[in-house]
C-alpha cells in the first residue's frame, strides 16, 4: 500500500465524522503534496491537518482551508515553508478558527506575493490586530484577505508599519480601522515606492494624536503629498509628524495646509522653505508648520531670498516667546507685518495713499483724492484695468501695489511717477481741450474741417472728424503723453530721473518694430519717440521720409507752452500720414530697416499750406478703407506708467456733473443729455468697450452702462416711472407703501486685536461693521420720560449747574483789567510791615465754555434680554393650603400682572438710562454720541449708531432707541477701538468714553476656545489703555454683581464701576457721568 493509501485508511474513520467536503480535499491535497515530500513529511502534514479539526467546534472549517490550500501551494515551496504554514495555524485556530480560516484561504496568492520564507511574520501582523473580540477578529481576517494585493503594492516591512497604523487606530475604532484597511491597497499604489514607508509613519502618529483625521488623510493624502517636491517628501512628512505629537491640535489640518501651501510654489523652492522651517521645528513644530503655510502669502510681498531674514527675525522671538513666535509665522502679529513691511520691495497705496494725495494736491493746486484703480473699474463707468493708473477728472486712481523694482524707494519713486502723469493732465488741461481754441504752435486745421452731426463735448467733435477713430484715439493719447511728459520734465526737476528710467524700462518691454504690420510699425515708433527712445526706432529705408516728418511734428508737442490743442493738431497730421502706410507685414531683410531722425520742425507736414486749405484736408481724411491684403488694425501696447488716458469719457462725464449742478455760472438753463445723445456716443467711442465692461445682453449692457455714468456724474435717472414691480428708483426712501425698505448702508473697519500671550497685536483682525440702527416707534422715548419725569428734572436741574458761566473772574494776577481789593490790601500790609509782597493784584475775566465730547457704548448682546428680578411677595402655604382653587387663582392673577405690565429686562434698562442721559447732555450742551456693540467672531462685530456726533436729538434719532434690542455676543475690544477713533474725530479738549455693559467680554474665537475668559479681557484691557493714550478717559459701567472679578484686571488703572441694583442703573449713570 502506498503512503497515500496509509495516510487515508488511518484518518479515515477521524475525519468521516465532518462534512464529504474535508475528506475529499484531504485526499486531493495528499495525491497533490505526495511527488513533492518525504513519506514522513507527508505524514507531518496529514497529522497538522487531523490536529486542526479537534481544536475547537468550528477549527475542522479551518482543516478544511488547510487540505484545500495544499494543491495551491506555489511550486518550490520548501518542506520548512509548509511546515510554518500548518504551525501557524494550528497556533491560530486555538485562538480563534475563524481567523485560521482566513488566513489559510488567502496563503497561497500570499506565498505567491512575499516568498515562503515570510510566512511567519505575515501570521504574526494578524495575529497582532486580533484582541480576543469579534472585532478584533474581523479585522485581522480582513487583513489576511487583502494580503495579495496588499503584498503586490508592500514590501513586508512596509507592511509591518501598515499593521502598527491599523493597531493603534483600532483602539479608538475598529470601523475606521476596517475603513482605511480597505483602501490602503488602493491608496498605497497611486504613491511612489520611496513615499509609502514615511506615508505610514505620518499615518501612525496621526493615529495617536489626531485619529478621528485618519480617514481624511486617506481620503485626500496621496494628492496632497504630491504637492510636495518628490526627493523632500520623506522630509517634509517627517516634520508634520513633530507637530502630530504634540496631540492638542489638529496635525492633518497642519499637513493638509502646508501640503497646499508648497503646491503654490516652485519646486526648486521647496527646499530652501523646508530648510527654513526644520530650524524652527526644535523649537515648535507647530511655528515651523505656520511658517510653511505663510510662505506663499509672504512671498507675494518679499522675494524668495529675502525668505530668511523674515524667517530669522521670527526665530528670535520664539526662542524668547512660543506665543509669540507661534503668532508671528501665522501673520497674526503686528511684528511679522512690520518685518515684512522692511524687507519687502513692494509699496501699498494703503500705506503711502495719504502721502501721494497731498503730493497731488500740491501739483494740481486742487483738493483731489486718491483711490485704487479697482474702485473704478467697480463703477462700471467706463474703465476696466484693475492695475492702471488713470483718473476721471476729480480723483486719481493708481494700482493697489507697486513692485516694479527690486527695492523699495524705487518703487515708491514709480508710484509717484504714476501719480504724477495723473495729476499733470489735470494740471496741464489734458482734459480742457477746447474745439473753437487754437494751438500756441500748430497752424489751425480743425476749424476747416468738416464733421457730420451735433457732438455732445469737444473731445466727441474732434473726433468725429476721423473715419477711423480708433486709430485717432490711439495718435491723440501717443501725442497728448508725450507733450505732458514733456511739461513734467520741465516742470519738477525731481521726478526727472525715476520718470526716465521708467521710460527707459517700458522700451525694454515694447515688441519687436519689424514683428508688426506696417501701419502698426509706424504707431509702434511714435510711442518709443514718445518714450524718449529715437534710438530704438526701426523703419524701413524707402519710406523713411515719411517717419522723418512725423517724429518732427512729435518733437514740436515738448516745446514750452504746448496746449492740449497742440496735441489735437499734431493728431490730424500724424492721422495723414498713418493712413497712407498700409497695413500688411512687410517681407523684407532686416537691413533694409534702419534708424531714422526727425526732419526739420519746419518741413510741411500734409494739408498745411496750399489754396485748398481745409478741403484738401477733408479730402485726405475720407477714405480709410483697408486693401484686400491689409490686417485689421490693432492698437499699440499700453505704456504702464501712463495708465488708461480717456478724454472722451472725462470730457463727458465733466459735462454731466455741470448739467447736474445746474450748468456755469450765468447759464441758467443748461441742456442735460438725453440718453440718446449718450447711446450715440456709446456706440462710436474708441475709449468704451462695452464687452469688456459687462456682460449679458448689449442692450441691457449699455442701459446699465449709461445708469452707472448718470449716477457717478450725479444726474438723476429720466425714468422715474416704473411699473410696481420694478425696484425702488435711487428717489426711493423705502419709506412709503408699497416700496420695500432700503437696505442699511454698512462701513467696515479693520482694527488689530490684541493677542496677550504673544504680546502683539493681530494686525487687521477684527471686522467694524458700522450702520445707523433701523427706526423704530417715538413712543418709547417719550413713555421713558414720563415714566421718570422726577428723575428728568432733578437731573437737568443738576446737570444744568454744570454749565459755566460765559465769563469767570479770575484773581491774583500779576496783570488785568483792575485791581483785586483784597490781594491790593494784603499788598500794602505786607509793604508796610517790611516783608516782600506778592505783585498778583489784579483781576480779569476769562471766557469759560465746556468742551467735553463723550461716546456711549451700550452692550446689546444676547444676555441683556435677561429679565430683572423682582421681588414679588410670595404665598404663603396657608394662604392657599394646598386648596388647589386657590392656588390657580393666585397664578392667574399673577399672570395677568405679568403680561400687563411685562417684567423688565437689562437692555430696557439701558435704553432709559440713555434717554435720562441724552435729556441731561442736551441741557449741558456736551458733545456725545451713543452706540450699541454686537455681532459674531472677529469679522462680523457690529457697531450701531444710535446718536453720532454730528446729528441732532431729532425724531429719527428717538425712534432709533426703540431698535435697541439683544442680539449676538460681546466682542468689545473692536467697538472700543472704533468708539476710540470716533472720539478722536472730534475737536473737544476733554474726550470721555463710557462703556456699559452686563458681563465680560465674550465671542466666538475671542480665545482658545468658549470656555477661556482671559484673551478677551485683556484684549479689552488694551483696547481701553489704547483709548488712554489718546487722552481719553474711559470708564465701565456694569450691572454684573460678579464684576469686580475681572473689572479689576480689565479696568486696573481706570475707572470702573459695579451697579449691584440694577434698577438703579437709570439714576446712576447720570450720577457717574457728572462725577467724571
């Protein structure tokens, strides 16, 4: 008998007791294992597989697996290997069959994937995820069953720290475990060979400190880690790891931010920013995290080589400070802003605007303001270019930025050329060209011109005389430029030398002459003549004589006393000659082009001279239609110093302001413009492109086109009479019925924060959002005084005392109008007895007016809609005893007490208090404005004006007391700061701001988190010394009994005060206020 015989005859009757199927695979695997093994290794085998079934109820399940496995068994595969393999399960099945079963299923395709020798370990990662639960076992098992094709993505190594990640995200969630078990095999594959092994490193330190992030970085990691140059990956998550660590805050926010962060910039940049941050990381991971996140954001203002010095002045203050080094790499310190202010290039108009204004201002002789280029592209008026410098007639408008150079009073020195060419057409009158007027050097042919049709302005007319009016455009804006360039040079001597060296700069950037279509070409050489650059022109020879001419007129414009009318006559002669160049690209060697000089000043330019005079003119200037083989034209590239010059548009929105104030003096009845006559004009502009303004409908376009130029030139809209449902016409006060009411007019300002563990100011953090309070009912200001009608009249009675006399007799001067009898008498005694008398025996009267401004601060936050209680007279229990009849009818009529007369709440309260105060201040004849604070997180703290300064206790302002009402939290730092700057605002000699309030200061993200009270407190300790520094004097009020808790670090030095009875708060407050 062979072996195999044996081997079944000897378990037969053992394994006859399970189900067909385990003997059937147990003869298969003997017949499949006998070529291969020794008879005694085939009886290991078998006795294993017999040993299986007898470990618990269901291991004969795992037996089963054990004989099917056999004749899958990858060939090569050592008598050591298989013998492993029937170790580790028996081992396995004693624990759990189960997990026995499934890793037997899965063994061959493993064995296949990690050779035999790496039996072992694979049985020990299962082994290590199995906890003795069923959960545990599902996981394991899941393991086991995705080991092919885990194994085909992992090395076993690799694999061992899949397993670690597994385990450790296990003890919090075995479902999340399951989760990304699942997809690693997936997630795995898309990454590089040499970034799975530090991918699961990150993966179990985010495990430890941040697991409920584990699926996140699953989710979206291998995408992530691809932002990150390849050869720094390892390095990069090596250092997110540190910050994993630290288990207090979110690490995959950390990576997922940084991750971005480095994705935005160049890769070849990516080291010297991780070299940066890994100098930081020794000191906080989280700093070196922050950094990296910063740097893009940083770099828009500093250049990558100036990275370090910021880097460095930030490592500084977190060797001495982690608060403080921590907030400087996020940008929220006022410290990392003034760092990068010195070290960057770039200039903000934000910064330096208040500067170039009085600059202008000091040019043109006129109050003119200075505004970002953006704010008039968003007036949908006719400009468009966010980053040009132009101007509408009144303001100047220049870029937001300005980093041209590499340094930054270069920079500054291109702002002011840019504000300079701005300012020179207002102050040359680039924008008072005048049809009837001539030039001081240029012979008139304007006025022998004809033109069709009646033209709004001059400039309108002018151009109407060119068939191609673009082009004239293009010829009037090289010539006008150059002749106001001309007269800045003339003129200011300083700003000679920036604006040649941006001349200079803007020839480098023009395109190449020979590149261009001919007429093209020839634009192309009067904007380089323009720019001071003959040297950079390139023409062809055999038509050089016409580039001569041309360039001689040019040269004319920057003669003293050139006019704007000049620059329109030049115009019309560069025009003749232009229209004579076709515009095809010239098919020739480059040395047939060649530099060409200007002709003499006096060579005649076309249509001067002549008997034909004006109509040989007309003639010239009528056919401009283009040759079969010519290109469409297309305008030169734009000079970036000189920004958008439209004189067509300036002259018409000048006209429109004049019609809307009423025309020139002794014109009484000017013509406004119909909007016809503006369609027209719409329609032939060259300096209008209403595609590149608006988009939609041309005609809803240029409707809303023409609404924006009527509205920004103060002329009220021609149709007032809309259809019912049409929105409220710019007449509408939303006031009257069936008009929807207008939506409140809010400012924002931006205020730092002050960050008291940093010791630094968060620069521009908080969000003012200011807006008049909605009106309200009248009635509650008059009910208010009548409820306290006593109060009222002992108030202003007390309040009136207050007021000085006109004038104070003011003694013992040592000069006045007379002498002081008194101080006169002890003069003479003192004489008379030898001593030395005072010479302070006069009098005068001085004139005394109070000159006090205050800012009330009213807390309008959710709390003050707390009810006040009262101290009702409470039944006794023999007043009912326990009749339930009686009880009933004691409620009922404490009931109909209460909705009779409604308890109070604090934020009533305080509107009486403002109404007993604003009655005294009127008799005092103080300055005062009153404000109520609310609003939600750093960018939504609203700020409502009750009273300003400047308005008038009228109706409008009563009814506004109505509208004060609880509303969110109390961020008071910000309103403190905006009441601070308001105060400032005003010219009293003596400012006092007034805070009332009902608790500390609390808001969304006024802290660490909800729960933590000192950020805000300090915040508005700082926002109150701020107000102190001013000369102001502040003072809080509150009706917290707790108050005196943090009052005494809020208020340390200032005064404060705590309303223990809150409904004394009404006759307190004026008590306090003639106290301070």
């Amino acid at each position: 008998m062979t072996i195999v015989g044996e081997l079944l005859a000897r378990h037969h009757e053992r394994l006859s007791g399970f189900p067909a199927p385990l003997e059937q695979h147990y003869e298969a695997g003997l017949r499949s294992l006998a070529p291969l093994l020794t008879p005694s290794q085939l009886q290991t085998w078998a006795e294993t597989g017999v040993e299986l079934t007898g470990l618990s109820l269901r291991s004969w399940e795992a037996a089963l697996e054990y004989f099917r496995a056999a004749p899958l068994i990858p060939g090569g595969t050592s008598w050591e290997a298989i013998e492993t393999l029937g170790h580790e399960a028996v081992t396995m099945a004693a624990e759990s069959a189960p997990l026995a079963v499934s890793f037997l299923r899965s063994a061959p395709q493993t064995m296949e994937t990690i050779g035999p020798s790496h039996v072992r370990q694979w049985a020990d990662m299962g082994r290590k995820l199995y906890k003795g639960n069923w959960k545990s076992s599902a996981l394991a098992g899941q393991f086991f069953e995705i080991s092919p094709g885990l194994y085909a993505v992992l090395r076993p190594g690799q694999a061992s720290r899949l397993i670690l990640f597994v385990d450790e995200l296990s003890r919090h969630s075995y479902e999340l475990a399951a989760a990304c078990l699942a997809s690693a095999p997936d997630v795995l594959n898309r990454l590089d060979e040499d970034d799975r092994s530090p991918f699961l490193g990150f993966a179990i330190e985010l495990a430890q400190s941040s697991w409920a992030d584990t699926r996140l970085y699953f989710e979206r990691g291998t995408q992530l880690m691809h932002k990150v140059h390849a050869p720094l990956r390892e390095r990069f998550l090596l250092l997110t790891a540190q910050a994993a660590r630290g288990q207090n805050r979110s690490a995959f926010q950390y990576f997922e931010e940084s991750s971005v962060a480095l994705g935005e910039l160049e890769p070849d940049e990516h080291f010297t920013v991780l070299e940066l941050a890994e100098q930081l990381a020794p000191y906080s991971p989280y700093a070196a995290m922050d950094f990296i996140t910063a740097v893009p954001q940083v770099l828009q203002r500093i250049r990558i080589d100036e990275l370090r010095g910021w880097q460095e002045a930030g490592l500084r203050i977190l060797q001495v400070s982690h608060d403080g080094g921590e907030a400087y790499f996020r940008l929220q310190s006022s410290r990392s802003e003034d760092i990068i202010e010195t070290l960057s290039a770039r200039v903000e108009l934000s910064r330096v605007g208040e500067i170039l204004r009085l600059y202008c201002k000091a040019l043109t002789g006129r109050d003119v303001a200075v505004q970002s280029s953006s704010a008039l592209a968003d007036k949908g008026i006719g400009w468009v270019n966010e980053n040009h410098a132009s101007t509408e007639g009144t303001t100047i408008f220049l870029p937001e930025v300005m980093e041209t150079f590499h340094e930054k009073p270069d920079n500054f020195a291109a702002y002011k050329v840019f504000s300079t060419h701005q300012s020179a057409h207002l102050e040359f009158g680039s924008f008072e060209f005048d049809f009837e007027r001539p030039g001081t050097h240029f012979g008139n042919l304007r006025s022998g011109i004809a033109s069709s049709g009646s033209a709004t302005t001059h400039m309108e007319r002018f151009f109407d005389l060119f068939p191609d009016r673009k082009l004239a455009s293009d010829l009037f804006t090289i010539a006008e430029d150059y002749r106001i360039d001309g007269a800045i040079k003339r003129e200011y001597g300083g700003i000679r030398k920036p604006l040649i060296r941006l001349q200079r700069r803007e020839l480098g950037n023009r395109p190449a002459v020979q590149s261009l279509p001919l007429r093209q070409a020839f634009v192309e050489n009067l904007v380089r003549a323009s720019l001071e650059g003959l040297d950079t022109i390139l023409w062809p020879r055999n038509r050089a004589e016409e580039m001569a001419s041309a360039l001689a007129t040019l040269d004319i414009l920057a003669r003293e006393g050139a006019l704007v009318e000049d620059a329109a006559e030049a115009t019309l002669r560069l025009y003749q000659v232009a229209i004579k160049i076709p515009n095809i690209l010239e098919d020739m060697p480059a040395s047939n082009w060649g530099p060409v000089e200007p002709g003499q000043p006096g060579e005649m330019m076309p249509g001067e001279g002549g008997e034909s005079g004006g109509e040989g003119m007309q003639m010239e200037m009528g056919d401009v239609s283009a040759g079969d083989d010519e290109m469409d034209y297309k305008s030169p590239d734009e000079v970036g110093f000189r920004g958008d010059f439209k004189p067509e548009l300036v002259q018409l929105l000048m006209k429109m302001r004049e019609d809307a104030q009423g025309g020139d003096a002794g014109d009484q009845s000017p013509t406004p413009l119909t909007p016809e006559q503006l369609q027209e004009l719409l329609e032939k502009s060259a300096e209008i492109d209403l595609d590149q303004l608006m988009e939609g409908d041309l005609d809803a376009t240029t409707g809303m086109f023409m609404e924006n130029l009527m509205r920004e030139a103060g002329t009220p809209s021609s149709d007032q009479d809309g259809n019912d449902g049409d929105p409220t016409a710019d007449s509408s006060t939303g006031t009257e019925e069936g008009e929807e009411p207008l939506i409140p007019i809010v400012t924002i300002y931006y205020y730092d924060e002050w960050d008291f563990r940093a010791q630094d100011y968060k620069p521009r953090w908080c969000a003012v959002k200011e807006s008049k309070l909605e009106s309200g009912e009248e009635d509650f200001y008059e009910n208010a005084i009548r409820e306290h009608a006593g109060l009222v009249a002992q108030t202003r009675k007390q309040f009136e005392l207050m007021k000085p006399e006109l004038f104070r007799k003011i003694k013992r001067l040592p000069e006045g109008e007379d002498f002081d009898l008194d101080a006169a008498i002890e003069w003479m005694v003192e004489r008379r007895a030898g001593a030395s008398p005072q010479e302070k025996i006069y009098w005068r009267r001085n004139k005394i007016d109070r000159d006090v401004a205050v800012a009330f601060l009213i807390d309008m936050s959710a709390s003050t809609d707390e009810e006040i209680n009262k101290r009702d007279k409470k039944m006794e229990d023999d007043d009912y005893n326990d009749d339930p009849r009686k009880y009933l009818s004691w409620w009922v009529s404490r009931r109909k007490q209460e909705l009779s007369a409604p308890p109070k709440r604090i934020i009533d309260l305080e509107k009486e208090s403002a109404v007993l105060l604003m009655t005294a201040l009127e008799a005092i004849g103080d300055q005062y404005g009153i404000y109520g604070f609310s609003g939600y997180g750093r960018d939504n703290v609203e700020f409502f004006v009750i009273k300003d300064f400047d308005e008038h206790l009228d109706d409008k302002v009563k009814k506004r007391l109505d509208k004060i009402t609880p509303i969110r939290s109390t961020r008071m730092g910000p309103a403190i700061r905006h009441a601070t700057h308001k105060l400032m605002k005003t010219d009293a000699k003596v400012r006092i701001l007034f805070l009332l309030s009902d608790g500390r200061p609390q808001d969304h993200g006024y802290g660490r988190d909800r729960t933590e009270k000192e950020y805000a407190i300090h915040d508005t300790k700082q926002a109150l010394n701020e107000a102190k520094r001013e000369g102001i004097t502040p003072f809080a009020l509150t009706v917290d009994r707790a108050g005196h808790d943090y009052l005494k670090t809020m208020c340390a030095d200032m005064g404060y005060e705590v309303v223990a009875d809150i409904e004394a708060l009404p006759s307190r407050l004026p008590t306090l206020y003639r106290r301070l």
